[in-house]
C-alpha cells in the first residue's frame, strides 16, 4: 500500500518530489490514481474486456454496499504480474502532478470508519479534494 512518506526513486535514490495522478470522478467526489498503477485504459465496449477479470470500483474500494450508475465509464488496467485485472472507473479527466509535501493523512474520523485501506490520502488539487486511492491494495 503506498503511505504517506518520502518516496525514493528505485533507480538512482533521488527522492521523488512529486507523482502523477490519473484524476476520475465517482458519485460526485473525485478520486486520484498514481499512474504508476495503470497499465492502460480501456473502453468497457472494447472486445479484449471479455478476456479481463475487471471489478467495478464500488466494489473493489469503496462503497460496497451502493450500485451507482457510471457516467462515463472506463476501465483502468491494473500494472500487475499478470496484467489481466482492470478497475472499472467512472468519468476519467486529466493526469496531474502532485507535490509529494501536499498530500496529507486522512482525517482521524475517516481513516477510523473507512471499509478499505485502499483510499490512503487527501490531496488538495485546483482548489478540489482529491482522495488519493491505491488500486494495488484490496
């Protein structure tokens, strides 16, 4: 799972000073993806999504228990071993940066009622709440 800390670049030890975030939209509140997670993008129209295991991302993150309609939906295709899992998302945007000493913990009463680890921190990004989400944990 990816935590809030120093990132340092595998390759040369450099601290990193900022990650690029894909920014989506789901129930009205927008979500921030490390790029470094997505393999590709998909859409759910697309014939090779029969040969993929994809989870609708209520299910897989966040709100188990609640079916939403997708707007604009989309699959990300998870970076992984075997690169058959996608994410079905919700209203894809831009992909941004985000300074690594602007991403900040969850707040105590969030981080203490939330179903799953995978939403691990807040990022203010164009003046907007981004919550910042690792597809990688379940």
């Amino acid at each position: 799972m990816i935590e809030v800390r120093e990132y340092a670049n595998a390759k040369d030890s450099e601290c990193v000073e900022a990650i690029r975030v894909l920014i989506f939209e789901f129930k009205g509140i927008r979500m921030g993806v490390d790029v470094e997670q997505i393999a590709g993008m998909l859409d759910p129209r697309d014939k090779s999504v029969s040969e993929l295991n994809v989870f609708p991302f209520h299910e897989k993150i966040l709100f188990r228990n609640d079916c939403p309609a997708y707007v604009a939906p989309m699959i990300l295709l998870v970076r992984g071993e075997d690169g058959r899992h996608g994410v079905l998302i919700d209203q894809p945007q831009d992909i941004v940066s985000i300074k690594i000493d602007s991403i900040r913990s969850l707040p105590p009463l969030i981080e203490a009622s939330r179903e799953s680890r995978a939403v691990w921190g807040v990022a203010l990004i164009e003046e907007e709440v981004v919550l910042l989400v690792d597809l990688l944990d379940e």
